[in-house]
C-alpha cells in the first residue's frame, strides 16, 4: 500500500468507516480486528467499538477476534438517534440532496422524523412556497433556518428515543390536509415484508402519512435492505420513489423495478 493510500485511509471518518466495514462484511462473511486496524490505521478498540455498534444495529455478531454477518437480516434492537446520526451520514447527504430537488414552489410536503429527512430539511433553506409538516423535533429545528417554508407540526406525544411525535393527536394532525409528497425514512425495507420500523406507534403514525400524501418517497441507505423490523408500515409496492445509495444489493434493484417503482441511485 503507498503512503498516500495509508493516508487517506486514515483520514476515514466514522461512518464512512462503519460503511466500509458493512461492506467488506457482506463481500467476505467475517472480518478481523487485526485487519481492520491496519487497514484503517486506528486502533483495535475502536474498531471493537464499531463492531460493537454494527452488533447493535443487527448487522454483525461478534465472535473471537473480529465479527460475522448477522444472517437473519433482522433488526429488533432500535438505535438511538444519536447512533443512527453517526451511519452513513455521507450517503444521507446525497440522498437529502437529490430528494430536495424534487420540491418545488407550491409543494405540500411530509417529512417524517429521522436522520435522512433532517439532512433533507437543512437542504430546504433557500426553497420557496413550500408548506412543511413533520413530526420530528429535529426536523422542525433544521427548517428554522427555511424562511420560505411554513412549517407545520403534527404535535402528540413526545419519544425521546427519537425525539419524534405520535399518538392520536399526531395522527388526527393529518386528516385534515392533502399532500404532494412524503418523504419516509425506514429502519428495514425488505421486497416481501415491506417497508417497516421498530416502534408501533410510529408505524401506526407512518401508515397515516401515507394515506394523506399523493406520492410516497422512501429515502434510504442500503444498508436497509433485506432486513425487517417488528411492526410494519406499508407493503413495497405502494411506494411511488425510492431514493437510495447504489449499494442497493442488484435483487432489490431489478425487483423494485419490475414492480413498477422508480429507484433513484445516487453514486458514491
């Protein structure tokens, strides 16, 4: 390896480290903590710690001196907002990018709560005569900045976890209004079970968004792929868009679209 090359892979942050090592996961099976210390010039405790994170998002086992892909494909622990932030947050960016384009003046838009849908309300700042409903706290925060966006909010009740509103006054918050679009961020989407998240009550919640809005737009890593989650939201086939990283694992690409789904992939 030159010097350049070690370099750069010790300039890696975080989640594009995290990423890399999903990737090597689904390529090889198994990775090694001595390996991937060398590899990413860190140390072997943070990359325990990132193995430890993965473990929790249901992505890999640990085993004696380095880690397995999880072969169930399923997600039962749900992270913490602050985990989900530090993922992907490159891809998220580009994916928030492209979803943004989409909104023009006099579009009525649903942002659900999560990390995806934040980056996509901090690309709103400069759009204009755009109506914004979320249930997010942290969505809500990031369209402050959007002076040419009303914004709305479902109000209900308050998860810390996710720092996101639910319940029937969120859900009844919806019935009265009609929108263009929803962007949906997921927790596992999978071509047979659907689309689905951790937590009842956001589902409940999220199943409502989409009775309301004219186009559902499910913005995604593809790390989410061929995973599921306890409580389901909607079937695949009522999604409108997908707009998701092109590690989208080529099955899910070809059955999405013989369903008739339009799949956005935004290159690295």
């Amino acid at each position: 390896m030159s010097d350049s090359t070690s370099a750069d892979k010790r300039m890696t942050g975080t989640s594009e480290r995290r990423e890399q090592i999903i990737q090597r996961l689904r390529q090889q099976g198994s990775v090694q903590v001595n390996d991937l210390s060398h590899f990413f010039g860190v140390s072997t405790v943070t990359i325990r710690n990132d193995l430890a994170f993965l473990e929790k998002q249901g992505i890999a086992v640990r085993a004696y001196g380095g880690a397995l892909i999880c072969e169930t494909g399923a997600t039962n622990v749900e992270p913490t907002l602050e985990d989900k932030s530090a993922l992907n947050t490159g891809l998220k960016q580009r994916i928030a990018q492209v979803a943004a384009e989409l909104i023009q003046p006099g579009h009525r838009v649903i942002l659900d709560s999560g990390t995806t849908t934040y980056e996509i309300a901090r690309k709103l700042r400069h759009h204009q005569n755009v109506i914004a409903m979320t249930n997010g706290i942290n969505v809500a925060n990031a369209l402050l900045e959007a002076e040419g966006v009303e914004l709305l909010m479902t109000g209900g009740h308050l998860r810390r976890q996710s720092l996101s509103f639910y319940g029937d006054q969120a859900e009844q918050s919806l019935q009265n209004y009609h929108f263009d679009m929803l962007f949906l961020g997921v927790d596992a989407i999978d071509l047979e079970r659907g689309v689905s998240t951790h937590n009842e009550d956001e589902a409940r919640l999220n199943r409502k968004m989409c009775e309301v809005a004219e186009r559902i737009i499910v913005v995604t890593d593809s790390s989410k792929f061929n995973r599921s989650s306890l409580h389901k939201i909607i079937d695949t086939q009522r999604i409108h868009t997908i707009i998701v990283d092109d590690g989208i694992p080529q099955e899910s690409l070809e059955g999405l679209r013989k369903t008739g789904i339009d799949v956005v992939v935004v290159a690295e």
